[in-house]
C-alpha cells in the first residue's frame, strides 16, 4: 500500500507488478542454482513484482516450506513474523515480565507481534488498535487494548505508571514523542513503519512536513541521562539495499521451527483474487483488516454488478423520442379526424342546404 502511494524511496518506473511476498510451486531454477528442484514447495519475498502467476526471485531471497504449511500460511508468516521476530528479539530484547505497546495491534505484524510476545512469560501487552478492532481482539492474549486516536498514554500510566520497556511504533510522526515519553529507565523506542506521514490515496508532502516537525530531535545525550534507547528497523532495506542474509535467513529458521511447533499460528483477514485488488487494497487503507490480506491467483474473482449494454442509454433515449414521436402522431391524427369530421359536416349542411333550396323551389313553383 505504501509502494502504491508513492510513501517508498527507490520504487520502479511505473507501471510495475506490486507485492512483496509470495509461495507457490518452483516451476523452473536457473543456471546453476543449487539447493532448488522444480516442484519444490516454496515461499519468496521478492523486491516487487509478487502479485503475479509467475515470479522470478533470486535464490537467497527463497525459502523451502515446512512441511504441512499450506500456502496460504506461508505468505501470511514469512513477512509479519520475520519483522515481529527481529523487532521483538534482536533490536527489543524482550525477556520475562516486561511490557510493551504495539501500535495497529490488529494488523498482520501487530497479531505475529502478540503470538511471539506470549512464547515469552508474563510480558505484559498493551495494544492500540481503533475502537471498530476490539471485539475480534478479545480472546488473543491482548493483556490492555487501547483505542487508537485517544490518549492511551494516561491509560497505560493507570496500569504502568513508570511506564514500559518497549514501544514498536509503525505510526510515526507525534507517536514518536508518545513513545519515548513512556519508556522506563533502560526501555527502548523502536519505530518500524510511517503510516501517519501518507493520508489520502498518495503522498502527502504536508502530512511528511508534519510528522518531522511533530518529532523532538533527540541528541545521543540525552539518550546517555535518560538511560533510554532508540532504533528503526527496515526489512525492505534491510533485504535488498543491505543484503543481511544471514540475519534473515537464520530468523526465518526460527520462525518456522515456532510455526512447526503449534506456537504461532498466522491470522487471515480474508482472501481475495487478483482482479478484486482494488478491494483488497480499499479495505487495508479504511483499516478494516484484522490479520493478513492474501491475494490468490487461483481464485475466482467475485461477480460484478450488471452494468448496462453499450449503446443501451441511446435506446433508452431512443425509446422517449419513440414514444415522444407517437404522442405527436396522435396528435396529428387527432386533428385530421377533428378536420375529417369537420368537412363531413360542412358536406351535409351544403347538401341539406341545396335540398332546402330544391324544396323552396318546388315550394315557390
């Protein structure tokens, strides 16, 4: 969504094929690529061009599937967990009775953060999501949920009042300072997404303008007397622009050993054809999605509404003009009969006339 609204650096000269992940069977391997067979059950996270029937990936950005997991699964974990893991273990260091806000707490990463936070005892959850989300939340291991757009900071002081060891902002903008301002002694702010600098349907120049004025500049000293941390974490540079492939490859590894285990299991929102993805996309922008959106190829795309045949407004014109050109028609023959009928008339009273005029004739002979 971001790519399509212009919020990421570097993208492909339009038009391109969107999408950043992918499973499916390996049709064809190439010249020398060792480790891969055609018919190999894999999962991809490839730069762009995802959302098609055929993708070609370079090897190091491919993954063999565990056994058992259906496609669908694993579209859903590789890029949600993969994200989740490294926030949640590598930069935040999560460990037993900590706590830690989740910002969009309902969308896919927000849910593989919960799933891996409870493989973890006793961390507390405290997670944002918008009032519509909280009903389908309940029962997910959500220790507090929060309503987006409240002041959620005075009800996590309620609960927590020196705060939390762990904030993971996909937001960004004013969030940042939020953030920070709620960090314990030792805590750590780690920002992963800037959602809040895109509104609309592209990139808004003032809402970026925005979100950099909004955010206290923070010098490496004041980190040093407020005993704070702070980091970013981005896969999509991470992957392509920084080529950590080790780090990745080694996450994954312990992503699917959860996933085999029964410890985490992907939430799906729902699943949708290619030619339904403007839908798809519209209800991912309303924030109206709980869990991952999967887009399957396979799959028949939904009925369209019947919409009028070409040429069916002109018949429809046709049709008034008709019935206009019948009304004026009748009309017409309305007034030949009335003239018809008026010349009958005038033919009897001229016969009656001469009749009348032969009897006073007669009359007068």
């Amino acid at each position: 969504m971001m790519a399509r609204r212009g919020a990421l650096e570097a993208t492909p000269k339009t038009p391109f094929i969107l999408g950043f992940e992918c499973a499916g069977d390996v049709e064809e391997v190439g010249e020398g690529v060792e480790g891969f067979a055609v018919g190999d059950k894999v999962v991809a996270i490839p730069e762009y061009r995802a959302w098609a029937e055929l993708v070609s990936v370079p090897k190091r950005l491919v993954y063999k599937m565990p056994e058992g997991m259906a496609y669908t699964d694993a579209t859903a974990v590789i890029t949600n967990f993969l994200v989740a893991h490294i926030l949640l273990f590598e930069l935040g260091g999560i460990s037993p009775g900590k706590s830690v806000i989740i910002h969009s707490v309902g969308g896919g990463v927000g849910l593989a953060l919960t799933q891996l936070c409870q493989t973890v005892p006793d961390v507390c959850i405290f997670g944002v999501a918008s009032s519509a989300k909280h009903k389908q939340l309940e029962g997910l291991g959500i220790t507090h949920l929060l309503e987006r757009g409240t002041d959620y900071v005075s009800e996590v002081r309620k609960v927590s009042p020196e705060g939390v060891d762990l904030f993971l902002d996909c937001l960004g903008g004013e969030e940042c300072n939020r953030g920070y301002s709620l960090l314990k002694p030792l805590g750590k702010y780690i920002i992963y997404g800037s959602s809040n600098m895109v509104t609309g349907e592209s990139k808004s120049f003032f809402g970026l303008a925005r979100s950099w004025w909004q955010v206290d500049k923070i010098s490496p000293l004041k980190l040093f007397d407020d005993n704070k941390g702070v980091a970013g974490f981005n896969l999509r540079r991470l992957l392509h622009l920084q080529a950590a492939s080790s780090t990745i490859n080694s996450t994954v590894e312990k992503v699917f050993k959860l996933w085999s285990e029964g410890k985490i299991k992907p939430v799906v929102d729902s699943t949708w054809a290619l030619e339904d993805i403007s839908e798809a996309m519209q209800k991912m922008q309303d924030r109206k999605n709980v869990g991952k959106i999967i887009l399957d190829p396979a799959m028949e795309p939904k009925p369209k509404p019947a919409t009028p045949a070409k040429g069916a407004k002109g018949a429809k014109g046709s049709d008034k003009e008709d019935k206009k050109k019948g009304s004026e028609a009748a009309k017409e023959e309305a007034k030949e009969n009335n003239a018809t009928s008026s010349g009958k008339e005038d033919e009897q009273e001229e016969v009656n006339g001469e009749e009348g005029a032969a009897d006073a004739k007669e009359n007068a002979s």
